[in-house]
C-alpha cells in the first residue's frame, strides 16, 4: 500500500513502484513478512526525461548505506526494494539522485542533486471478532431455568466452532420486563457475546501459516460467526416444530444481530489522521508510542526519547 498523490497514476502504482517526491516524504505501508514495493529514486515528472550520469545514494532508518545489505533488492536504475519486511525495519528510507545536466550552448556540466524521503510503515491486517446480540423470551426474570438455559446455549455455541479454534466469550444476560400494546407485560432475556477467533489452539494454527497468520484467523472466525448466524437462524423452527411440549424460552424472532469488532495486535494501532491512506490497517507503532494489548490505538510514552517502533512497553 503507497500513499497516492496527484501526479501518480493508478498504472505507475499497479506495477508495484512508488516514486518519490522532492516536496515531501512519502508514505508507503509494507505488510510484515512482505516485499515492499520498489521505492524508485526519482519524481514522476524526472522520470520522464533523460536523466545523464545518474548515481543513487539510498540510507536506511539507521543511517546504514543500504547498497551490499542482504535484505535489499537494488537495481541499476535506483528502484529499492526491502524484503521480507519486519517491524525493525520501519521509518525513512532516503535516496539522493545526482546527475547532471549539460548546457546546449555551452557544454558546460552542471551537477545536480535532489533528495526523497520515503517514511516506510510495517502494517498487519486487523483481527476480526464479532459482537452478537440475541433475544429470548421467557416466562419470569427470576427463572432459575433462565441461568440454565445460556450456560447450556454457550456450550452448544463453543461445541459447534471449536474446531475452528474459535470460541464465546465475554457472554452476558439481562432480563427485562416490558409492556407491549397487544399482547400486555412480557419477558426478555438480552443475550450478548463475542465469537473470538483465539481459543485454546489458535498459535499452533498460526505456526502452520506465520506469514498470513491474521488472514487465517481472520477467515476461521469469519467460518464461526457464519454458522452462530445459521444456528439461531434454525432455532426458531427448532424450538417450534422439534418439541412436544412449548418451551419456556423462545427465541424472539429477528432478534440476532452481528457487528464485527476489530482489533490490532500489541505494538501495532490505527491512526486515521497519520495514516489516512491505510487506515484499515494496524500500524506499527512509532517512536514515542506503544500498545501492550489488542486495542486498536497506540497509546503515548511518558518519555518522549524512547524512539523505537512497534513498542509494546515504553
């Protein structure tokens, strides 16, 4: 993902390049594990022209010349690719281009030189849980059945997404009274939880995957949150047709409703007004900022020295 000004077109940006800009740095997001794009040493509009005797100075983050660096892909041209892309890695990566330009009339030899600066981000993909409400009607609120009843609903839950390595948490229930012009006072259970794709289980899943681990949990949960929805979706016909006797408790129907909930991993937050152009993402934590949970937000250091990214601590 590269931050997308005017004068870049969506062909330029397709064929995995990123140009600079002499005016101001530009932003470039690099999944973790990923290659980056190439970062090429020179503005849309130089790249137009003949440029003479080229030469490419690229520095990384430390300062460290990146030309002979094993992790670096260079070519001839100035283009910059950083591979396999970690957390370490993230923060500026600059090139100077000199080159020079020979006066028509004259001949004489001008040597010229302009600086870019790329801020380079690392970035995962946000984990996805998914908040769900439910209701149920029932006899009385001080039922002892109705304690029963969400203890065995859960079980049955966890049971049927398990080996998604998902599970419920977070369950919780009130129970309310409340009037209603036909049919007079009645009885609600308000059931919430969260279907969360971190059971017991779910790092060996991402030991098998470590380079799409947020993809893979990501999609089991996405599988678990499916089949809770086709479970109360059944349930009502369940509790109507499959018992003799009406239960106490019924589902209330259309009542289920599902809201994802995201979340980033430690060290990593999202920033809408930094990073306008990824802001989806979770990105790496900069200098002077950390995350020590699954919050989606980098909280500020008490000392502003500490300057290192993807802090989960200050």
């Amino acid at each position: 993902r590269a931050e997308q000004k005017e004068e870049q077109s969506i062909d330029l940006i397709g064929k995995n390049e990123v140009y600079g800009d002499i005016r101001h740095e530009v932003n470039v997001y690099v999944k973790v594990f990923t290659n980056s794009p190439f970062l090429v040493c020179i503005d849309l509009a130089l790249s137009q022209e003949r440029i003479i005797d080229p030469n490419y100075l690229w520095t990384g983050p430390d300062g460290r010349v990146l030309q002979g660096q094993s992790y670096v892909n260079l070519t001839e041209t100035g283009k910059l690719m950083v591979m396999g892309f970690m957390v370490p890695m993230s923060g500026a990566y600059t090139c100077t281009l000199s080159h020079k330009v020979i006066e028509t009339t004259t001949q004489e030899e001008i040597e010229m030189v302009e600086a870019y600066k790329f801020m380079v981000y690392a970035y995962r993909e946000a984990d996805h849980a998914y908040q769900v409400s439910v209701r149920f009607s029932t006899m009385a609120c001080r039922l002892r059945n109705n304690d029963l009843f969400i203890k065995i609903l859960k079980k049955i839950l966890n049971s049927s997404i398990s080996h998604l390595t998902c599970h419920i948490t977070g369950s919780s229930y009130k129970c309310h009274s409340i009037r209603t012009p036909k049919d007079g006072l009645q009885h609600e259970l308000f059931v919430h939880f969260l279907v969360n794709p971190f059971a017991p289980g779910w790092e060996e899943v991402c030991l098998e995957f470590p380079y799409d681990c947020e993809d893979v949990t990501n999609r089991r949960v996405r599988q678990a949150a499916e089949r809770i929805g086709k479970f109360f979706h059944q349930l009502r016909q369940v509790l109507k047709y499959e018992f003799q006797a009406v239960p106490t408790i019924q589902y209330v129907d259309n009542s289920f409703s599902m809201t994802p909930i995201d979340s980033c991993r430690p060290g990593f937050g999202r920033n809408h007004h930094t990073h306008q152009n990824c802001a989806s993402c979770c990105v790496v934590c900069g200098p002077g900022t950390y995350s020590p949970n699954n919050e989606v937000t980098c909280r500020t250091c008490a000392r502003p020295e500490a300057r290192m990214y993807g802090a989960k601590s200050c």
